[in-house]
C-alpha cells in the first residue's frame, strides 16, 4: 500500500458525475433531459430520428 486512499466509484456514480458536467456545459441538452419524461412519444421519436439522420450525414457532424 502507497498509504492513499483509493476510492471506487460505481459506473452509476461515474455516469452522473460525466453527464453533470456535460449538461453544466451544455444548457439546451440539460434542457431536453429535463423535459425527456413528460414529452409525447412522437415527439421523443422525431428527436431521436434527428439524431439518426444527423448522425449518417456525411456533411453533418454531432459535437
């Protein structure tokens, strides 16, 4: 032992603390993750379609 304490996060401690900082950089997508629940699921469908058809555009590319 080093004598430092080593610390294990669980993957479900890690994914938030990675997604609080996407989304404290990013205020529209913490915007849709808080209205992700009450929206339609039509309109949930055409948000992921999006993201689909952005996704195989080749002249288009997510951040």
């Amino acid at each position: 032992m080093t004598g430092e304490s080593e610390v294990t996060e669980s993957p479900d401690a890690v994914l938030a603390l990675r997604l609080a900082q996407i989304v404290k950089n990013d205020p529209h997508l913490a915007e849709l993750i808080d209205a992700w629940p009450t929206l339609a699921d039509a309109v949930k469908a055409s948000i992921l379609a999006m993201i689909e058809a952005a996704k195989g555009d080749k002249g288009t590319s997510l951040p």
